[in-house]
C-alpha cells in the first residue's frame, strides 16, 4: 500500500498566513489609506508627520475595541476626518470615507506567485492550516474568494496572534510546538510568539508591512527561522525544516 | 471508578447560542438604534413608517458585505444618517453615532438569570459548546468578560448560521446531528437550521428579537423542538431529549 505511515503524514503541521501572504491585502488598506490622506488633505496641510500619522494613532487607539480589519479601520478613519479638520468636512466626504471601506471588504482577491502549486505540493506532505487574524466575515469570503478551500481545508480566523491564540490552535490539532512550522510576511504576527513557544518559522518579507506590524523581537539569526522570497521556495523550506525536526525527534 | 463511559459523557452535545440565550445584547442594540431615531429626528420627520425603516433598510443590503455586529450596524446608521437627512447631518451628530458603536462595542456582559448554573449542570453531564454569530473580536471579549470559559471552553464564531456552518460545527465534534440539541433564542437561527438537519433545539424567546430574525419558517409544533421560558429549565429539558434520543437509538 502507498498510504502514508500516520507518522509520515501528520508529524508536522504547517500554517499558513493569508492576507500579503497568500494573497494581496496590504496594497488595498495603503490605497484607501491614500486616498483618506487626499480627502483630508482638501481641508487641512498634510505635510506635518504628526498631522499625516494621526489616523494610526487613533486605529491604535481603537484596536482593543474594534479588533482588526477594514470595518475597524473605516470606523478610525471616520473618527481621524472628524478631529483632524476639526468637524470642517463635508457629509459628501463622509460618504466617500464610508465607500473607501465598502471597497476595501470588496477588494479582489489575488494569489501571489506561486501560492497554489506551493501550498499543494506541502500539502500533499503534511496537515496544513490557515491561521488569519482579522474580521471573520471578511476573511471568510476572501477565503471562497481565493478558491482555497480544496488544498486548504481547515481555517482558524483569530483575533489576535499571540502565543496563547497559537497555543490553543496547536492543542485543537493535538500538535506540539516544536512539530508546527508557520508561513507568514510578518515577523510579528508569524514568527515572533510562535519561535517564542518553540516552534518553526518561515517569513516571506511583503513589498509593505503596516507600521504596526514592524515592531517586534524577532533575531534574524534565529536557529528556528528561515527567510525566503517567494511561494516557490515554501515547500524545500518545510522538507529541509521537516528533516531537521524528525532528526531531533530521533536524536 | 467514577468516571464515565464515553457513551455516557459523550453521547448528546448541547450547543448555547450567546446573545439574548446567556447574556442581554438586544437591549444595547435598540438602545443604540432609538438614539440613532432620535439623532436624525433632529433632521427630519420620523412618523412616516417607511422613514423609520430606512436603516433596516440599509443594514440589510449592507449584510452581504459587513456581516453581523456592532461595527456593521455603526457604519450602516452612517450611511443611512446621510441619506436619510440629504447630506444635511453636522459633523457633531456624525460623532455621536460613531461613539454610539463605541459603547454598544463596550456593553455590559450581565447573564440572564439562572445561565451560570444551567450551564454547569449541563456541562457535567454532556459536551458544550458555544455557537455565536458576528464580530469574532467583540464575541471574545464578551465571551471573557462573561467570566464561562471555565464551563463553556470550547467557542465556535461563525459568520451565519445556517445549515452548512452547524454541519461543519458537528463535522469537527464527529457527532451525529440527531444527537446534538441546540438551546437559543433565535428560531431562525438556532433552532430552524438545526431541526432541518435532523438535530433537536430548544427555543427561549427573548423579551425583544431584532426583525431580522423574525423571519423564519419553524413550525411551533415541531416534534424536535422544545419551548422553554427560563435557563433554570434548561437541564431537565436537555434530560428528556437525551433520554428520548437514547430510546430512539436503542429501539
């Protein structure tokens, strides 16, 4: 029989980041970004960095209500509008806000070079999963969206990335840490508590990262961290991490 | 030994709706919404039944891109606030609505009478989970605020709940849907996609429903559906579904 030994087939589990990861996402928040900045900017001078920084001030201030995703973000930025010209916009720009965010939930969704066949050939080697934090109903219809689902199958949408939030995924897979590898664009989010809990990271760097995800911890010399540059190198990465681990297991 | 067959503890899983079944959440909505009445009635003319009804309106056709919760209902009342006054709403008022969702966002989390040990005698006898649908971040911060991860740990956010999400639900308990009952107040939510399904549900009315789910087609009569007014009740109604699945089973 070719049925893989479950030893074979489960003994690492990989996760998968999704927005700027598996498909594009950060170009379209810096798009609206963009033009929130220019509608502003009809009203007050943008060249002050303190003026230009307000609106993620105020979505930092707003995360531990509203969470992560382009509602939360349309909400801050109605706020910022607000305060930055003093109440002086319009209820026209109101609205162009308001439509900024109805775009961003309808943005396409774009696989990356590579992505498909990548998260395939792992796949047929390993259980995967998608670990993506955000709006639930919106990453769940980026998810139909991206036609994943058949090589993708089992999806944790979480609230925040911390060690505690990948701990109790791992427990639900009955995994430990140091059996998980993680795929991701951010050093943050991907990397940083799950090397933290002992297990394995791969960072793909995005052409942009949103200023609150480039801060952390992470050493770039970390013995459990690789770096790579596109989807294609994915699964030679997990084979070589995947031997690396069932040598420790045998050691 | 004392511990139970697997058959015993696991034979029948009960599932909690979260909103209006555990905690008061409708009340803060209709809070929200007469205040948002009573802003644009600043404007304009809110006798007219058709006026009062546009952001039902606008929240609805707004489902299929924001989905359920407190930060979809803020931006929908936005939008509908500048239609429904032609652009005439002040800025101040625009901020009045936003620090609405701020608060329904920070609600409160007070269980109905009797939830805490209900739920406990349940939970020693049957698996639990709790089913809710919405915003995943402001669910989690509910669910902790209400203080029951000890008796309900495991937690399933889901964006609708219709027959597919309560199938994929089971699917991951590896449990029969007739063996599975369903404790809610919503028949359109909870107990109208688990009774066509095969599964059993247990309906307590709320003292108020949002429209919305006013609308279903579950017959009062329904053999697998049971009506109950209060949590204390809960127990001894899972007892006799339990007990009649196992008949069921055995005959």
């Amino acid at each position: 029989m070719n049925t893989p030994t479950p030893q074979a087939r489960s003994s690492v589990l990989v996760g998968f980041d999704a927005d700027d990861t598996l498909w594009k996402s950060e170009d379209y928040y810096r798009a609206a970004e963009k033009t929130f900045q220019s509608i502003v900017g009809e009203y007050i001078d943008m060249t002050n960095p303190q003026t230009a920084g307000h609106l993620l001030a105020v979505e930092r201030r707003n995360l531990g209500i509203y969470g992560y995703g382009a509602k939360g973000m349309t909400l801050s930025m109605l706020e910022a509008a607000i305060e930055m010209t003093a109440g002086r916009i319009s209820t026209a720009d109101i609205s162009r806000i308001l439509q900024l965010g109805h775009d961003t939930l309808r943005h396409p969704v774009d696989l990356l070079d590579g992505v498909r066949e990548a998260v395939a050939a792992i796949a047929t080697e390993h259980p995967v999963v998608l670990i993506t934090k955000g709006d639930l109903f919106h990453q769940e219809s980026k998810i139909k969206r991206a036609g994943l689902q058949d090589i993708l199958p089992r999806i944790e949408i979480v609230s925040e990335k911390d060690p505690a939030t990948y701990a109790r995924v791992l427990a639900e897979f009955a995994v430990p840490m140091e059996r998980f590898v993680m795929i991701g664009n951010s050093l943050r989010s991907d990397a940083e508590p799950v090397l933290a809990l002992g297990g394995w990271a791969v960072h793909m760097p995005y052409a942009m990262t949103w200023a609150h995800e480039q801060e952390h911890g992470v050493d770039a010399d970390h013995p459990r961290l690789r770096h790579v540059s596109c989807a294609a190198q994915w699964p030679q990465t997990v084979a070589s991490i995947s031997a690396l681990i069932e040598e420790g297991a045998h050691a």
